[in-house]
C-alpha cells in the first residue's frame, strides 16, 4: 500500500488493520463521516452491525472534507 504525503493511516473497525484512507480497498459514509476498511469483507461486516464497531472505536470517523 502507497502512503500518501501527510496522510495518516486510520484503522479498519473490523479488523483494526491500519488502511490509507486514499488508497483503502472499500470505504463506507455512516452517519456523516467516512470509514475505511482493507477489504470489502470488513466492510460488509460493518454494514452489517455498525453500532457495534462504532461503541469501540468512536475516534476513527472522519467527516468528509
């Protein structure tokens, strides 16, 4: 995975992989903020029961620029 300049790396809520938001396999926007995963499997999870993943990791949402 390429890291961009000045771009932090976020973690995935399913798996807590570290992903670059830019070059992220799949992203999903929840509730006004964008989240990011490694894989499309993880974000299904995600859809699946966001609350969840949410309840424990709620400083990993990024609100759209």
């Amino acid at each position: 995975m390429k890291k961009q300049r000045n771009e932090r790396p976020v973690k995935d809520l399913v798996c807590e992989m570290e992903v670059s938001p830019t070059t992220a396999a799949a992203d999903v926007y929840y509730q006004g903020k964008y989240y990011y995963f490694c894989a499309e499997a993880c974000r299904e999870a995600f859809l699946q029961d966001p609350e969840m993943y949410l309840k424990q990791h709620r400083q990993h949402g990024y609100k759209p620029k």
